[in-house]
C-alpha cells in the first residue's frame, strides 16, 4: 500500500524527536482510518498524551522529551506498526525501522479481530510478545506414590498483559507425536478411551494454568461478542482461584474476547492437544507417574490405597508441580472444557491433533482433567468425560490456547 504524505512526515517529525501532542493524536486518527474499523486495534498502541512529556506505547510510558528517549521508545513500536498496516518502505532516512522478527511457539503469524458482523478476520501481525524462559520442578512418583526424583526444568512462555496487574502466562508447547488414549493393560481405563491411536501434534501455546477468576473478570467486564459473561460466577471466590461454575459456550465467548483484546487466537484446546500437554511425553496413567497422591493434586483422595485428604473445594492454581512442559494442575482441580463434540469413542478420530467436530454430538462437549471432587481414577491423563454446552458447575473450568 502507499502510505500517505501526511503519515511520512508525522512518523519524520516523530523520530527526529520534535513531535507533539498533536503528532502523537495525528498519527493514532492515521492509523485508525488506514483499511477501516478493522484497523482500532492498531490504534492502542499509540494513545493520546495527557502531556508533551510523556509518550504511551502499548502498555508501557515513556518520559521525557528529548530526541534520543523518543526514538528508541518508538524504535520498539513503530516496526510492528508499520509493517501491521502493510508500509513495506519508508524513505531511506527512516533505516531504522524494519520487518518485525516472526513470532512462534515457533510461528504466530496471523492477527485476527473480530469485525462488527462478528465474522473473524485476519490482519496482519501484531507486535510480538516477549518469550523468556522459566525454570521449574519435576517430580516423579514410584509404583507406591512416593516421591523419588526431581529434574530441574526450564520451558518458554509469554506474557499477555490483561491489565490491572492481571497477567496470562502461556507456556510454549513443542510439537510431536503421541498414543492417545490408554491401552487395555491401563487399570481402570475405559472403552471410551480407545482405540489408542497415534496422533501429531504441531507446536502451540497453553495457559500454564487454568483460567483464573482474576483473569475472568478481566475479559469477561470487556464488551460481548455474541454472550454475556458473568464477571463474577465462581462458587469458591478467590482472584487466584481457577474460575468455575463456567459452561463451554461461556468459555468459548472468553476466548473470542481475549482474541480480540489482544489481536492474537485464543481458543479452547482440542482434546487431543489437552492430552498430549498433560502427558507431556509421558504415558503414565499421570504425568508424575503409575499412582497420583493428595501431595500432587487437589482430588478427591481421601478413600484412596494412598492415604489422602479432600480438601472439598478448589486451591490456588500453581501449588502443585508442573508437568515436564511446564503445566500445572492438569490433573484435579477443575474438570477443562476442550472444543470437540461428544464421541463414543476414538474410532475415525483425527489423527493431526484437530478438534473433532463432525460425526459426534455438538449439543455436549469434552472436559478433561478430573477435579477436586473427583476420584484418581477420573484424573488420569486419559479419562474422559463430557456434558452439556450450557451446564455450569462448581467443577468445571478450562484454560486456553494460543497457535
């Protein structure tokens, strides 16, 4: 595209450092009218300045009013920007800005907005999100329970910044291949959970945790797509608390929100993509090994061959360890919501790791994961089970993808 006159000089007086309020308001109307509507999500990155001495990219203030602190604030923005709204060159003076590098669980390459007729469409990228790396601990179960090996661990991830301190961590998923589903020698597997059959998985993100109440409320206050969300419809209340009492269609609004808040795909998972995260590699009935204990896992283990306890309502999400990912809570805690229809089993099911949407009944979708009041049985990595898209219950939540 050509990029108007009035936007070349602007972004000159700008990186020459001589801009002001008005610059800064001329651009973000630029933006905003460059291709229509589709482009206000554009127009957040660069805001009105209460003053001439501060600049508000993004998330982030700058301050002070001198050329050099202004053009490396906008040498952080303006090439994410700038490439969005499709300017492939600027005027030779303007060198410093550049395609952005891509971004990937390794490749988010797509923006998607939802438009006012409510039908997704794809814009260009949005500015890459940091990945850093956190360190973490394995742990390992013996055939008894007890626990006999910890690894030290490290994994990527991003941050998605929801505001008011509430942030979304989304942990990089490596791509593979898995047997999904539990063989017959899997004590107290079921038929359900067969035929296994080998499935590839590519390369995405999930939430660490399950979505909190923190992180609901954040989303959930935000304008609807095409359902109301309740901000508050927890059982058991507490801001780091996995939300619950959320039925699949309300899960499924959360992440068309957040896919338009953030210009990024959010979405529930497939179900086989939630069992080969929760295996992690694995193929244990549980991630940590054979058995699973109350130590590992907020379940209902008070009946167990392993002594337990049944705290009787759900934990703060991360007080137990991760899985070799890097995932937390994925047994126990809360029943998740994935997108595929009810199927009686696993025959004809997808093979590349897909949501299984056809052949099946679309009226009640899959949770996995098991929950607080659920016995060990129901909390292996292979259970299944499914309900009614509009149920809600104080043992059902879910947590989100990003590919």
């Amino acid at each position: 595209m050509t990029i108007p006159d009035e936007l070349i000089t602007i972004f000159d007086r700008i990186l020459d450092g001589n801009r002001d309020e008005k610059d800064i308001n001329l651009l973000r109307q630029n933006l905003l009218a460059v291709n229509g509507q589709n482009q206000v999500q554009l127009a957040k990155y660069i805001t009105n300045t209460p003053s001439v001495k501060e600049l508000h990219l993004g998330d982030r203030t700058y301050y002070g009013t001198d050329a050099e602190t202004i053009k490396a604030a906008l040498r952080e923005i303006l090439p994410e920007i700038i490439y969005s709204i499709g300017i492939e060159k600027l005027p030779q003076e303007n060198a410093l800005i550049s395609r952005p590098p891509n971004f990937s669980p390794q490749t988010i390459s797509e923006k998607f907005v939802e438009a006012s007729n409510s039908q997704t469409q794809r814009l260009p990228p949005v500015p890459t999100p940091a990945i850093t790396i956190f360190e973490f601990e394995q742990v390992s179960v013996d055939a008894q329970g007890r626990e006999i090996k910890f690894c030290g661990k490290q994994a990527e991830y991003f941050v998605e910044n929801l505001g008011n301190s509430v942030l979304l961590s989304m942990v990089s998923i490596p791509g593979g291949k898995f047997q999904m589903g539990a063989s017959v020698d899997e004590s107290e597997s079921l038929e359900d959970e067969r035929p296994q059959h080998l499935v590839t998985i590519k390369p995405f993100f999930m939430g660490k945790y399950p979505i909190t109440q923190a992180e609901w409320r954040a989303i959930a206050t935000l304008p609807k797509i095409k359902h109301h969300l309740n901000p508050d419809p927890s059982y058991f209340k507490g801001d780091n608390l996995p939300v619950e009492r959320v039925s699949w269609h309300d899960a499924h609004e959360f992440c068309e929100r957040l896919s338009r808040e953030t210009g990024r795909q959010y979405r529930l998972p497939s179900e086989a993509e939630w069992e080969y995260a929760c295996r992690a590699r694995t193929s244990t009935p549980f991630h940590f090994g054979k058995r699973i204990t109350t130590n590992l896992a907020n379940y209902c283990g008070q009946n167990e061959n392993i002594k337990g306890v049944h705290r009787q309502q759900t934990t703060e999400v991360g007080s137990f360890p991760a899985n070799a990912f890097g995932l937390c809570d994925l047994h126990g805690l809360v029943w998740e919501w994935c997108a595929d229809y009810e199927h009686e089993d696993y025959q004809d099911a997808p093979s590349d790791g897909s949501s299984w949407l056809c052949d099946g009944n679309s009226e009640y979708r899959i949770l996995r994961g098991g929950s607080w009041d659920s016995f060990s049985r129901f909390c292996r990595s292979a259970s299944r089970f499914s309900s009614d898209a509009n149920i809600i219950d104080k043992e059902f939540g879910f947590r989100v993808v990003c590919c």
